[in-house]
C-alpha cells in the first residue's frame, strides 16, 4: 500500500534519508520510530505528496509519484489522510466545519458535505456540541476533529505524525485506542512517534515497528509476508538444483586419466565409497 524504495532526500546538501526502503501492505499498522531529528516526517511527507524524493521510489496505492502527473495528485492524495501533532484546525471555525473543509473537496452539496462530516465527528466519538469553535476545546477533542477530517473522504491510509505528542496521558491513550479501532477496520497506518508509550501500545497491538535512525532504516523495514518469502528463497538455495561443484565431471588424474579418487584409492589401498556426499574423513586420515 506504500512502498519506498531506495529513497534519498537532502536539504542544503543534508541527506534527511538516506536510501529508505520501508514497505507497508494493505492493512498493517506501522510504527516509525526513531530519535528526534531521524527523518520520520520528512518520510510521511514524501507519502503525503508534500515533498518528493531526491532519487528513489515512493509508490502509494500502486502509483509511483515520481511518475504522477501534476493533475493526477488530488486524486492520488485522496487515499491519504494525515493527522498532526498540533491538530493544524481552523481555531475559530467549528468542529463540523473544519471536518467538513474536507468533505468540500470531494465536489458534493452542501448537505451531503455537512453529513458526511457529522458521520466523520461520530465515527471517531466526538459527543460534543459540533458547532462551536475548536479553540474552546481540549487537545483530545481537538485531535479527534482532526482525525474526523483525515477520514471523512474514507481514505484506506491514515498517516499519524506524532499524533500524541501534544496530549496528556489519558487523552494520548484514548487517541492511540482510537487509531486501533480505525485499524482493526482495515485502514493502513503509518504512525511517526519517538514516545516510548506510544511504542508499547502499538507493539501489544501488533503493529510492526519499523526504526529510523540517521535518516536510514535499521529494523523493521518489510512486511512479515516479505520476510518469510525471503527466508523461503534462501532455504532453496541449499535444497536447489545441484550447484556447478557437484555436477562437475570428476577430476582426472593427470598421470593415469583416471578419476583422482581412484587413483587415491588404490594409493592408499584404501577402499573409497564414491557416492558418500560428504567424504571428510576416511578412517581416520583427513
Ligand atoms: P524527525 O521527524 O525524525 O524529528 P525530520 O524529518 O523532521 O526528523 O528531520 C530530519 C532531518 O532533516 C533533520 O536534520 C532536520 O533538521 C532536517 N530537515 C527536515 N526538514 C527540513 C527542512 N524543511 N529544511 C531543512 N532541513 C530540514
Ligand atoms: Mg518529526
């Protein structure tokens, strides 16, 4: 569902990632862990079309943005919806209207975008009175508008870039139980985070964990489903076709032209089973 491959990006001639390769399948939670300064949001923002690669590929939803045309984009972004650590709402603006901003952009009346965005705030338990102005709200409400918002088009990828960071610790817990229920749906999510709770609330979920450090991956960059294809492929190479030492025609003896194990054979007057795969030792001589 979001693949990079290779992915290089600088600033000023910095590299903020160097060479990321981090694949997420439909449906898997990840974890994008990594000290402050390790180039998580630079990566979620190359997934969410805010920024591209240097060199590298960023494919989300089957298409490679590298390759998008400019008026392929809106449509590409559609799938995505990101949630911040400072919640970026409208303040003055009602809760329904900032959900409903999104809404706005998928061309419906006024009526269908008011409802949607009322399903949205119910969806993520909003029960509070939708129309006023957000700024009067406490920061786990605030967070839940704006997870109403990066859902209301019901993109199947939620990107979260430290989406706890800015609550206290009952409130970060309802929003982490939150982007659970929302996965346990089936939505992929992307969760950039350098807090130590919010690593074990994933991990006791299942939710891979995939650590950034330095701008590279270091753990956690596949799918288990890519692992496993992988330990399968390297297993083969030790039950595969015979390889060019076996099927190699028996070395000769220079002096007679018999095969050398004959001739060792009869030197040592040693007798010598041949089809043994493995001769290490014969009676005790190396
Ligand atoms: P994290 O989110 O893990 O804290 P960032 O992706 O924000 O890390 O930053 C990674 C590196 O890239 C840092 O060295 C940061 O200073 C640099 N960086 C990020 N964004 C910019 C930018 N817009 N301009 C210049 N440097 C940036
Ligand atoms: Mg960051």
């Amino acid at each position: 569902m979001i693949c990079l491959d290779d992915v290089w990006k600088s600033y000023d001639g910095r590299p903020a990632l160097r060479g990321v390769t981090l694949h997420i399948d439909p449906g898997e939670a990840v974890l994008l862990t990594g000290p402050s300064g390790a180039g998580k949001s630079t990566l979620l923002r190359l997934v969410y079309m805010a920024e591209y690669a240097d060199a590298g590929e960023v494919t989300v939803a089957g298409r490679s943005l590298g390759r998008l045309r400019r008026s392929s984009i809106p449509y590409v972004r559609r799938n995505i919806g990101v949630v911040f650590q400072d919640f970026r709402l409208m303040p003055e603006r009602t809760a329904l209207e900032n959900v409903a901003v999104s809404a706005e952009v998928l061309a419906l009346p006024r009526k269908e975008v008011l409802a949607r965005a009322r399903a949205a705030l119910e969806a993520v338990g909003f029960d509070e009175d939708v129309n006023r102005p957000v700024r009067v709200l406490s920061g786990g409400l605030q967070q839940r508008v704006a997870i109403a918002r990066a859902l209301c088009g019901d993109p199947p990828i939620l990107l979260g870039d430290e989406p706890t960071g800015n609550l206290d610790p009952s409130r970060a817990q309802e929003v982490l139980e939150l982007l659970e229920a929302i996965r346990s749906r089936g939505t992929t999510l992307l969760v950039a985070t350098h807090d130590p709770t919010v690593v074990a609330f994933g991990m006791a979920h299942g939710w891979r964990r995939a650590e950034l450090q330095d701008g590279q991956i270091i753990a956690g960059g596949r799918p288990a489903r890519e692992l496993l294809a992988q330990s399968e492929a390297n297993a083969g190479i030790a039950v595969g076709p015979l390889g060019e030492a076996e099927t190699a025609p028996l070395r000769r003896d220079s002096a007679s032209g018999r095969p050398a194990l004959v001739t060792a054979e009869r030197s040592l007057d040693l007798p010598i089973e041949v089809d043994t795969s493995a001769v290490e030792e014969i009676r005790g001589h190396p």
